[in-house]
C-alpha cells in the first residue's frame, strides 16, 4: 500500500472512531472511557509489533527518538482527552471538524519547526479544511 492508503485508511478509522466514541462515553467518564481506549490501542499495537516480530529493534532505538516518542505520546494522550470530553459534551458532528484543525497547526509547526515549505495548493487547502471547521460551529 501506498503512504496516501494508509492515510485515507486512518481517515476512515478516525472517523469510526468519533462515532463509537460518542456513544461510548455517553454514561462514562470521559478520563475513564479514554484510558479504556488506550488500553485497547496498548494491547493492540503491542499484538502488532509482536506478530511482526518489530521487538527486536527496541535494542537500536536512540535516546532521542525515545525522547520524541515519549513527547508525541504526551501530546497524544493530553490529545484524547481533551477530545473524548468535548465528545462528551457536544455532537460528534461538530467536535470532530474542529479537532481536524489540527491539520492547519501540523502545516504550520512543519514548516517552522521541520523546514517543510508550504505550496500555494498546501496554504488553500488548509485554509479550506478551516474556514469548513469553523462552518461547523455557526
């Protein structure tokens, strides 16, 4: 599979993801239906790397990529929290375009901080995805 498969496969995941979200953080606490989530992604990812055999280079793995791993797993969980208690307290509908803003902040931390340039086709999209975000709130 190409890069833009498995990206369009997360999009499809993500977006299934919101809606059994929604309902199962209905009579849950959002901070306890998150860990319970994690626990799931925790078993799963690890049944990955283990079938895949992927252990093995748990050896060769740098301080610094531990390090950015650690910090992206930070942001990660401060990230699902945030969205399984605005999941809690909004529709699924207008919570998850607003979450996609994060696209335009990963355009924008990419090129001050990764020197990736940002196209003119790069800057209108981004734009588009939201002006079409904040549509969702009026």
């Amino acid at each position: 599979m190409t890069w833009w498969m498995y990206a369009f496969a997360s999009a499809l995941a993500a977006s299934a993801t919101a809606i059994l979200a929604k309902v199962g953080v209905k009579d849950v606490p959002s901070n306890l239906a998150t860990a319970v989530r994690t626990a799931v992604v925790l078993v799963f990812a690890w049944g990955i790397v283990l079938a895949h055999r992927d252990y093995r280079a748990l050896r060769d793995i740098d301080s610094r990529s531990v390090l950015f791993l650690v910090l992206s797993g930070i942001g990660t969980g401060v990230s699902w929290l945030a969205y399984f208690k605005a999941l809690q307290m909004a529709p699924a509908s207008r919570v998850a375009p607003i979450d996609k803003l994060s696209l335009a902040f990963t355009v924008v931390l990419a090129a001050v901080l990764l020197g990736e340039s940002i196209s003119w086709k790069l800057a209108a999209g981004a734009t588009l995805m939201v002006a079409g975000a904040l549509l969702t709130l009026f």
